[in-house]
C-alpha cells in the first residue's frame, strides 16, 4: 500500500508530510513530519505505532530525527530502533536509563520512580539508546530534496530543537505548539527567560508556513499565533499573581492548581509539573518587584 493513500498521511508541500497523530496530536502524543528523498527522514516518534510501521514498510525510513527528548516525542521510537537514530547534541545521557530519565523529568529519584510507574510503562515508554548521530545549532540536514535546519530552541526543555526547512520555507516550531494551554516548562530544565528568547527568535525566521508537534499545520504568516503564545506566558503569570491573593505559600498554589486546574490523570506527577511552572512565575514576579516572600509565603507588594 502507498503510504500517501492513508488518511492520516497529508502532504504539506512537496517531499514533506504530516503525520497525523491520535487524539488529533494532544499528548500523549504528537504529530510526525516526513521528508522523503534520497534518504527518508521521520522527525518525531508520537504517532501511532502501526503508522510508523506502515511508513517503514511502504518505502522505508532511514533516519529518525528526535527534535527533543519528551516522552510524546520519542514514544515510538523503538518501532525504527533498526534505523539510524539522531538526537540533540544537548540531549543527556539520563536518556539511556528509564529511572533516570524519570527523574530528570520530576527532580528526584523517588519522583522519577512514580513517573515511571504512572506515565513511562502505561504509554510504554522505552530508554533510547546510543543515536548514530548527533546535531547541533545551525547544522543542517540533507536528503536530497530538503534542507532542514537544527534550530537549538531552549525553554521548553534543554534539548527543545525547531527545524527549518529551506526548499520550501517550512519552519517547524515542535513544542512552540500554539495550544490553548500555552507554554509548557514543568520540568527542572523548564525556564521562562530562554523558552520567550527562543519564540521571539524562531518567529522572524521568513517561513511560508509553520507546523507543529501538536496543532495542524499553519500557511501563511502566523505572527498572530506566536503573539498569542507568547501573551500566554502572561496570562500564566497573572494566574499566579491573582491566586496568591492576602498570601499563600507554594504549596498552597500547587493544590489550587491555576494551570492544569486539577484535571490532569495523575495528581502527583501534575503537582511535580505545576510547582516548577509555579516557581518560575513567582521568581519572575519577585524579580519584577510585584510580590514579595516572607518565611515561605508569597504576597503582593
Ligand atoms: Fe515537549
């Protein structure tokens, strides 16, 4: 069977496809993009497993592009083990140990191990292993029809990479996913400084169109979006600034819960998440002089 024929398989343009994932690519997964040509690449491994299989099978994928190291991301990964696997130069070998990419995810060991229990075997997640290549900032990736750009984007995560594709002005922003939730930096490595840094850069780049790991594909000029994206972090912070109220500590914050609003599937993992995006937000708002902290509690200046 052609792999084009599937419904689930849109092209974007020519020699690029959009891999539609489940769930219209919410996580736990995330949407694929293929680039066909002399080597055929697949960058992510969030779809469905039997997609992936009937790409591999129909005209064979050579090389499997990770734009960074998040479970909905490599979630597949192990369906193209056989194929020649890329990663991030920034990517930390934490990624090769199931227990220890847990707790790079939460912070501690006994986190990490909960992560792994409630999020890493229920979707089945695998440690990768050694990649064949690495890539940095600025290198670019060939296959004969596409020339795809390695765009080091921080924020998200350490190793959060965006592609740009020059043939056809492509721009592949990943996890700059215009979702209504807004940015995401729940993890220890999550910051809000580099991740606005990395979404002012990439938006200047002259794109035609801009995909994403988790939303359809955008044509045209999407500033409107990544304005939007990044008015987010601002709401976010506001949500922060209106809960904290007479005062409240941090933990008080995490049970109120002002971004998943306690509607995540395991409580834990979401109070793991939301206290680092909580900290973020409150380290920005005592540096801008709007709250103060007294003995573990947070209030309005
Ligand atoms: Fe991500």
């Amino acid at each position: 069977m052609n792999f084009r024929d599937n419904r689930n398989i849109e092209q974007v343009c020519e020699n690029i496809y959009l891999v539609t994932a489940p769930q219209r690519g919410q996580f736990p997964y995330c949407h694929s993009f293929l680039f066909t040509g002399d080597e055929n690449i697949l960058l992510d491994a969030g779809t469905d497993e039997n997609l992936v299989k009937e790409i591999d099978e129909s005209i064979g994928i050579d090389t499997l592009l990770i734009s960074h190291s998040h479970p909905d991301h490599i979630r597949r990964w192990c369906v193209l083990s056989h194929r020649r696997l890329l990663l991030p130069v920034e990517t930390p070998d934490t990624v090769f140990n199931i227990e220890e990419l847990g707790r790079r995810y939460v912070g501690t060991r006994e986190r990490g191990l909960h992560w792994v229990e409630a999020i890493g075997k229920p979707l089945g997640i695998e440690a990768l292993r050694e990649p064949d290549g690495r890539f940095s900032n600025g290198e670019i990736i060939e296959n004969g029809t596409c020339r795809i750009e390695a765009i080091h984007a921080p924020g998200h995560l350490d190793d959060h990479y965006c592609f740009f594709e020059h043939n056809t002005g492509t721009l592949f922003t990943t996890d700059i996913d215009f979702t209504s939730f807004g940015p995401w930096y729940g993890n220890p490595e999550g910051r809000i400084d580099p991740f606005i840094e990395s979404v002012r850069r990439v938006m200047k780049i002259p794109y035609k169109r801009v995909c994403t790991s988790h939303k359809p594909v955008f044509e045209g000029d999407a500033t409107g979006r990544f304005d939007a994206f990044l008015a987010a972090f601002y709401r976010q912070r506001n949500e922060v600034l209106l809960h904290i109220g007479v005062g409240k500590t941090l933990r008080e914050l995490v049970e109120i819960s002002p971004f998943y609003r306690n509607r995540f599937f395991d409580i834990k993992i979401q109070q793991y998440f939301e206290e680092h995006m909580i900290e973020e937000n409150l380290r920005a708002l005592i540096h801008d002089e709007i709250i103060g902290e007294y003995q573990g509690r947070y209030f309005v200046i």
